[in-house]
C-alpha cells in the first residue's frame, strides 16, 4: 500500500460520525440489544438510531419494549405488521411506515440484526435500493446449517444477500453456509456479548451455601429439551462418584422426564431442579457451580449457534465442559473441556477429572475470564461493530 493510499484509508476511518439505523427486535430488552445499542452509541465516530417492534412474540409471550435508561443512541419504537403467525412464527413481520423512516434519516449504514430470510429483511433491502441507494447495508445471521427454507423465505433470503455489501456471522460455520448459498461479499464473525458487570467471578463456597449446595457440582442453566443433551447428563451422572452432583437451572417440557430418571436410578439425592432465574440472579447460581455443562445434541435442523451461557460462566470465572455441537468448541476455546456429542462416558470422565484437579478448574476458569474480557463484553462487541462500520462507510466515501 502506497503512503497516499494509507493516508486516505487514514482518513476515511477518522472522517466524522456515521449515521447507522439498526433495526432489531432484540433492541426491545434491556438485557440484550440495548446493551449493544448503548455500547455502540457511546464510540464518537458513531450516530446511532435503533429501530424496534411496538410488540413481539418471543416464544408464546408476547412482549412490548423496555424504555431505555440513560441512552447513547435514538430510539425509534415502529408499528409492525405479522408480528407473529402461527408456523412462520415472526419471520413475516415488517415495519409498514418504515419508507417514511428511511427518507427522514437517510443513514449511511443499515445494520439487519435480522435473518436474512425474514420479510423485515428483504422489505428493508428493497425499500433502500429505491429510496437510498448509496446506503450500505449489513446483514447478520445465527445461522450455521445451510438449510433449504420455503417459499417465501428462499426468495427474502436470496434477495436479502444479494442486497448486502457486508454480511456479520456469529460463529466461524456461519461464513462457510453464506458461502455455499452463494455470497461472496466481505464478511466478519462477532458473537454474541455478556454483561461483564452482573456476571462476575463470586465467592463460590457462600454463593453454594445460600443455595444449600455442598461439593462437586456440575450445572446446567437453560431451556430442558432434547436437543440441549440433558439425558446424556443423566447418563453421565451414572458412572460419575457420589461426591458430585447435579443442578439443573431452567424449564421445559423434558424437566418431569429428568425428574423420573434420576429418581429410577437411585440419584435422587444428587440432583437439584430450580426454576428459571432473572438474569441479575443468575450469577450467584453460576457461581455455585463448579463447571457449567453445555452438551447439545445436533439434529437435522439445529445445532447449537453459540452458547450464551458459555460466556456467562467464563465472566463468572467457571469452566465449561461442552459437547462438540455447532459454535460450542469455538466458543469455549481454551476455557474449558469439549468431548463429542452424546458421549456420557466421555462427559463423566472429564467430571472425575476437574474434580480431582480444583488447581485446572481455577485455571480453566480463569481463561474463560480472559476470552471475555478480550471478545465478549458489550464494549467489545460494539468496538468489533463500529470497525465495520468504518470498513463499509470508508469503502462508500473513498470512492
């Protein structure tokens, strides 16, 4: 690279704020989009305005939005058609008033935290292509099986990528599906973030005795189905010694089942069940646990994308032992322990061994911590953002 065109990139990058309209409806909570939001609000270079659904479904409970405290950034609540129907569940739901939105804020970069086959997606991209031309728009996916969608959504996803000028995945395995359905644009993998804040390293012993937790134990927060692996935990919990047990943090229609099982085999007494946690309560359960489990089963139709709770057992200092399903391994790294799908024996095995190695449990968790810091906080997501940002709107201004 010449010293001129150095100094033009130099320039782009340093040139004054960006106009960006994020449109997500994780933006409604205050525990999810919002922290990116604010995040992302707070760099100077960026002017951020978050568009949001007057209401959403989010699996069978309807939800409005939380009214932001002390914001970085406009907030923009937009009426929404089809917020949820049935099988398509919310991947129909478009803004009607949105054109009207676009030709008042004119922004340089729209962010879709949307699925690239949702209507509110393809709507978006086509709208822009007539309204505003020289936007650039940014596509993010959860994606990570190349899965062949219906009529409508093959042609709202299709339309949707070929729109896109960058594309953000969660997980290395997302980049390789865009690939293979086809885009061919810039694209950067940006996981998921934890608040860095409320999940935080704790005393583990009292944490424990609050709980009336005692010894090894081993822990699961999360939905109780199937594909989550808990009966490959079940399994485990045979062949591991009585100085461990099992908590089991959450709800879903295979808790009962669990229930039974532990209760048929004799491990009754080993295993505990609490109901699902607010999010500012989760730590101190966290922090009860030894080593936090994640051993997803994949299917046909889904493998596990990231693993939020992955990183919120790293922020809280805790190892995690994790199945070799979809962005696990990718996401524990080095913080913890990967044995493969449905493995009980393997599961076991690497319980004995954190167990008798309280010194490679500290470790591991303190690893775990490090990944955090460098790539999972709320700030350093928005900064992974904002670098996108300043690669789209450096390429759009230089040329």
């Amino acid at each position: 690279m010449t010293g001129w065109n150095r100094a033009i990139e130099i320039m782009c990058v340093e040139m004054k704020a960006k106009k960006i309209l994020l449109i997500s409806h994780s933006c409604q909570t205050a525990n999810e989009g919002q922290q990116r939001a604010q995040a992302l609000g707070s760099i100077p270079d960026i002017d951020l305005t978050v568009l949001t659904p007057d209401r959403w479904n989010e699996y069978g409970q309807w939800r409005t939005p939380e009214v932001p405290l002390g914001q970085s950034y406009s907030f923009e609540v937009g009426r929404v058609r089809l917020p949820w129907t049935g099988p398509a569940q919310w991947y129909l739901h478009h803004y009607p008033k949105l054109a009207s939105t676009l030709r008042r804020l004119k922004p340089d970069i729209i962010d879709l935290w949307e699925e690239p086959w949702g209507l509110v997606s393809a709507h978006t991209c086509w709208l822009r292509g007539r309204l505003l031309p020289a936007t650039k728009v940014l596509v993010e996916t959860e994606a990570n099986i190349n899965r062949t969608h219906p009529f409508p959504f093959s042609n709202f996803r299709e339309y949707s990528m070929n729109s896109a000028h960058y594309a953000v995945c969660r997980q290395t395995e997302g980049v390789k599906v865009l690939r293979e359905r086809g885009y061919h644009g810039p694209v950067e993998v940006i996981g998921n973030a934890v608040d860095d804040e409320i999940f935080r390293r704790m005393d583990g012993d009292a944490c424990k005795r609050k709980l009336g937790l005692s010894g090894f134990v081993a822990g699961y927060v999360g939905r109780m189905v199937e594909e989550k692996g808990l009966i490959d935990i079940l399994n485990a919990a045979k062949y591991c010694p009585e100085d461990i047990s099992f908590l089991f943090v959450g709800s879903g229609p295979l808790q009962p089942v669990l229930e039974k099982r532990f209760a048929e085999c004799g491990l009754a007494e080993r295993v505990r069940f609490m109901p699902a946690r607010a999010m500012r309560d989760l730590p101190e359960v966290i922090n009860a646990m030894d080593v936090l489990l994640l051993v997803s089963r994949t299917t046909v139709t889904w493998k596990e994308q990231f693993g939020r709770v992955i990183i919120e057992a790293h922020a809280c200092g805790r190892p995690v032992l994790g199945s070799s399903s979809g962005a696990i391994p990718e996401v524990i790294d080095q913080g913890g322990i990967v044995v493969p799908e449905r493995d009980a024996a393997g599961i076991a095995n690497a319980l004995r061994r954190l167990k008798d190695a309280p010194r490679l449990c500290m470790e591991l968790g303190n690893i775990g911590l490090l990944q955090v810091k460098r790539k999972y906080t709320w700030k350093r997501v928005a900064e992974q953002f904002a670098d996108v940002y300043r690669k789209m709107h450096c390429e759009y201004a230089c040329c």
